[in-house]
C-alpha cells in the first residue's frame, strides 16, 4: 500500500514585500505524528513568494522521507493551492519560476492540493513566526539560487479583482444552484439524507420543480446539467431537463449529507435522543451523527465536484440540482466563510441561487436562495 504523507506549508512577509520566512511540516496520513519541520527566512520577499517556498520545503521534506509516497499538500494560500491545481494561471515570472520548482520535485500523479483555513494551518504559521522573530534557529535556504528574487518579489501578484471593480475578468463560469422541491419529510421537517428512505416529490414539491424549471427558461436557460443522483433531485432535474432542452447527469458527489441513526428523525426527537451529540454536531463540523458522515466530509466531497465542473465546463451555464447541505457548501465557499458558518444559511425548497466564477479564482453570489417563483 503506498504511504500517504501530508505537507503543510505557510509564508509570510512582513511588509508585502518585507521581512519574509517560510515554514513546513510534514505529517504522517494516519497517526498525524510530526516527522519533519523546515523553516527558514527569505530576506525581503513578497507573501507569494514565501508561501512557494514553504511549499517547496515542504515536498522537499516529504520526498527525502519516502520518494514513493502520495503527498497531500495543505495550504491557507488559495492562490497557491490553486495555481499548483492548474486551475489558476500563473502570469509572474518568478511565480512560474517557483511553480516549476515545486512541480520537479514530486510527479503529478503522487500530490493533491487543499486550500485549508489559516486556524487549521497553525503549526506551520507557527515556524513562520518563529522564524521571522529570530526565536528559531535557521539559516537561509541554501535552495534559493536566484540572487535577484527580491527584486522580482517587489513587482506584487495581484490577488483577483472584485467585479465591477477591476479589469475585465473575462467570460464567467455561472452556477444556478437549485434545491429539489418539497416532499413528505420535507414538510414534516426530518431529517432526509443520503441513506435514508429516498422519498420522491410531494404533488407540491412537483409544481415547485416546474416553478423552477420555467424560472430558469425565463432566464435564458443553460448548457449543462447535473443534480444528486437521489430520487427528490433527479425528479426535480427531470422537469428541468424538460424545459430547457438539457440531459441531467447525476454526480454522486452532490448527494445529501448522511445523517445516519438519525435519518427520517424530526430535529426534536433527535434533540432528545441525542442532546449532547446535537449540541456538539451543530458547532462543529467535525462531529457526525451515529453512522453519518460530518460538515467537512459533504464539503470535501462537494467542492471536489465544484472544482470538476469549473474545469470541464468553463464559462458554461451549469444547473446544479442538490439539497440543502451540498448548496450551503457551494455558496460558503464562494463567499470564503468558515465551514461551521454555512449552517445559518436558510435554503427553501425549490429555490435558486446563482454563484458566477472567473478563470483566475474569482467569484461572486449574485443572487441566493430564490423562491419567489414557487
């Protein structure tokens, strides 16, 4: 079995460009026990340039412990994590540069890339600081061999424009994020997730999955189509797929969160069977319930289809069909809000959300949880 290892990498300047340093640990997959560190400062660097260095510590780490194992890069940078993923073109030349480099360490095939938040990425963060208030014992890193990459760092990488704001961004990649219509549990408000009984739609639920359907045509419809593969939504994205002219896909990734033990329970008798495990399941996104899986878990998998259908079908329209877990990831995400906020987020059946993304990372909500046409 190929061993798994985990780099996490952080840089920072103090200045933007400043002071810089970088710092990385490297984890095993399964005990999550620390075998490596690195850390070092960079002179005056820019925060990109310290975040690729870290990065580039990092895998340098990882591959001098086992040049077979699959590395699973966790970074607080998205501009990195995204540029390495290849979704995100890297315009800078000493950006390229460093890209490269990391790319040479490590084969494609035995590296993923995770964008993680700053308070999960504390260990590194904690090298970085260490390193920048002389706290730690490191030198300069002997790898850095081109002399004038200071001056390079000082021409700043832009972070992406807010629309409207900055240039033109090019063409949009536009997402209308439906929830499927109403049925029995819906309405008797219990939990309905993945491994349950899969209902289908109410009658009501079937005039709102019309609703929805005629509202997007209004629109002027879409090119793509794809929707949870559980019955409420594929019946949802069959009247959809009857308007507009479009074949629905179903992903699996986009299914409902399982809810285990507690699936076909109301949120009361949950509450009373379980009061410490809910309590604990709603404030943190790490707790499952009793054979279900957690918030992280469904954002995981769920951003993962995000990030495929960005891919195959950029500046497309895309109608997404899901439930209300899968639509509160897509919609935390494009805000960039923790996790454990999305669940404030009221997403009523049958309604619309639209989520724009750009070629270089950026995104907008321009509309959210739409009902108005039910």
């Amino acid at each position: 079995m190929t061993r798994r290892l985990i780099v996490e990498a952080d840089g920072g300047s103090r200045g933007n460009p400043g002071p810089a340093a970088y710092g990385a640990v490297v984890r095993d997959a399964t005990s999550g026990q620390v075998l490596a560190e690195r850390a070092a400062t960079l002179g005056v660097a820019t925060n990109n340039v310290a975040e690729y260095r870290g990065l580039i510590a990092g895998l340098e780490a990882a591959h001098e412990l086992d040049s077979t194992a699959f590395i699973d890069v966790r970074l607080d940078s998205k501009l990195v994590v995204e540029q390495m993923s290849g979704r995100w073109k890297i315009k800078h030349p000493a950006m390229q540069k460093l890209a490269l480099e990391a790319r040479r360490l490590v084969p494609a095939d035995q590296v993923s890339y995770r964008w993680i938040p700053r308070e999960q990425n504390g260990a590194a963060d904690a090298l970085v600081n260490a390193a920048l208030d002389g706290t730690l014992q490191v030198v300069p890193d002997a790898q850095i061999k081109d002399t004038d990459l200071g001056q390079q760092a000082l021409q700043l990488v832009p972070e992406p424009a807010i629309p409207g704001w900055g240039p033109d961004l090019g063409p949009e990649t536009t997402f209308y994020l439906i929830r499927h219509g109403v049925t029995a549990a819906t309405s008797e408000r219990r939990f309905s997730g993945s491994g349950g009984s899969d209902p289908q739609l109410s009658d009501r639920g079937q005039g709102q999955a019309a609703a929805a359907a005629r509202a997007l045509g209004a629109r002027g419809g879409a090119d793509v189509l794809v929707c949870s593969p559980l019955r409420r939504t594929t019946e949802t994205a069959a009247a959809i797929a009857n308007e507009l002219g479009l074949v629905a896909e179903p992903l699996a990734g986009l299914r409902e969160c399982a809810f285990g033990e507690w699936d076909g329970l109301t949120f009361a008798e949950v509450a009373t069977g379980w009061p410490g495990l809910m309590r604990e399941w709603l404030s943190s996104p790490d707790v499952a319930p009793p054979g279900g899986e957690t918030l992280r878990q469904v954002a995981e998998r769920v951003n993962a289809v995000v990030d495929q259908l960005r891919s195959r079908h950029s500046a497309r329209k895309i109608v997404v069909v899901s439930h209300v877990t899968p639509i509160r990831v897509c919609i935390g995400n494009a805000l960039d809000v923790p996790i454990s906020a999305i669940t404030r987020l009221d997403v009523p059946p049958a309604s619309i959300s639209t989520v724009s993304w750009w070629a270089d990372g950026n995104r907008a909500v321009r509309a959210f949880a739409d009902a108005a046409h039910t």
